[in-house]
C-alpha cells in the first residue's frame, strides 16, 4: 500500500523536492526569507504546479 509519503516519490515529473526544499526554509527559517522571490515563485510556478498535479490525478483516477 502507499502511503502519502511515498506518493510524491513514484511521480517524478513533479517538482515536489522544490516544494519541500521550499516549505522547510519557510517554515524552519533555515535562512532569512527573501518574501519576493516567495511571491514570484507563487506567481510563476504555482499555477504549472497546479496543471502538472491535476493531470496526475486525472491518470491516477482515470
């Protein structure tokens, strides 16, 4: 069975290291958070993301 941990891992075609990598430097503060480049990477990735995610799910659904 897999679980949510491991989903992320067997689609590779989305950026979900980023994703992560991205959430621990907001949330844990690893270095002082540029708030600009946060909000263009809302702007310029999030909607791909977006697209990328709801077309694995449609394939995982059907």
């Amino acid at each position: 069975m897999t679980t949510s941990l491991d989903a992320p891992m067997q689609v590779p075609e989305l950026p979900l290291a980023f994703a992560y990598e991205m959430h621990n430097a907001v949330a844990q503060g690893y270095f002082k958070v540029d708030f600009e480049i946060v909000w263009k990477t809302i702007q310029n990735n999030l909607p791909e993301l977006d697209q990328q995610t709801k077309a694995v799910l449609q394939q995982l659904i059907g």
